[in-house]
C-alpha cells in the first residue's frame, strides 16, 4: 500500500513537472529593433538587415539619428526631409508591436499598413508624435510606413515586439524533456512489478 501512494505521488510530481516545462517553453519574450550599433548620420544605402527585420527605404537612404536622437531612423527622400515611405520585413511573425514616432512638424502624417504576409490587416493612422500601438495585430509579418508628409517627416524608434511562436529550438528541447519524463517513468513502472 506504501508504495503505492509512494508511486501515486512520484507520478504527480512528474506530471506537475511537465506541465511547468510546457509553461515555461510557450513563454514569449519581449525583442526590439536595436538601432544603437548603427552609425548616426546616412547609412548610404537603402537597406538594413537586422537581425530581428530588414528595413527597406523607398527613397534616397536611411538616416539614423533623425530628430536629434541618437537611434531614430527615418526614409530619407531626396531633398533631406524624412519623407519617404519605408517597409520593416520581420524574420519571425511577430505580436504586441508598438513603437515610437517623433520629429512631427505642422502637416506631417502617416498611415502604418500591417501585413500577416500578403494579407492586409489593417491600418493605421498617426499624425502626432509619441507611441504608437499595434499591439491589437497578432502575426504581422511586415508593416508599410507610408508617409505622406508636407513637413521634416517623421522618425522611428523603439520598435518592441514579441515572436508570434516559440523558436524551433523551444519546440525540440519540449521534446527531449518531454522524452526523457516518459523514459523515466517507464523505468520506475517496469522496476515497481
């Protein structure tokens, strides 16, 4: 009877255990667009690769320091004013994207499109400076900064976000815990008759 509770209990405490690697593997953390390794001034080119997305400008360069702060960018078009539109491809899907826009001059506006692929999700407008929420998209794989202003333009900056699924390596080290809990089990089971 002893070790019966004894193994009832053993069994719990497994279970208990697996649960809290599930739990622990679908946990998402939070990731941003790091600008800081970035030389201020013109990059001289029209696209950055970042680890985390790829930043294309659809004008003349990509400035970064953009509103007198040190890790803003912005879509340079020709005439030095940050009004050109740009795109931020993700690496991964992507939820909760906030970020912030500033260096707003009177008639400066722009429409944020969010995509999931090839699917337009929404838009949304801003013509003020300050955060900007995206966090009602889930899976948005690109946004489409259109800027469509008539002053400086605007800057980017603190791009935060979380990844819309566990990295395939969360997915494999589940597996092998998940593995190693059944072998272990089957062994106590096996040596208990």
């Amino acid at each position: 009877m002893r070790k019966m509770i004894c193994s009832a209990l053993e069994n719990k405490s497994t279970t208990i255990a697996a649960v809290g690697l599930v739990l622990a593997s679908a946990s998402a953390s939070a990731d941003t667009l790091d600008f800081s390794v970035l030389s201020p001034g013109t990059q001289n080119n029209t696209v950055l690769v970042l680890p985390q997305a790829t930043i294309t400008s659809f004008g003349a360069d990509i400035f970064v320091g953009a509103a007198n702060i040190d890790h803003e960018i912005c879509a340079l078009s020709g005439g030095f004013t940050c009004q050109a539109d740009m795109k931020v491809d993700f690496t991964t899907a992507v939820n909760g994207l906030q970020f912030v826009a500033s260096g707003r001059d009177d008639g400066d506006h722009f429409d944020v499109n969010v995509y999931n692929g090839a699917v337009l999700l929404g838009t949304v407008g801003n013509s003020a400076n300050g955060l900007v929420d995206l966090t009602a998209f889930s899976h948005v794989t690109s946004i489409y900064l259109d800027d469509s202003s008539t002053a400086s333009g605007f800057a980017y900056d603190h791009f935060t976000f979380t990844a819309a699924v566990p990295e395939p390596e969360s997915y494999a080290m589940l597996l092998v815990g998940l593995g190693l809990l059944g072998f272990v089990a089957r062994r106590k089971r096996a040596q208990s008759i």
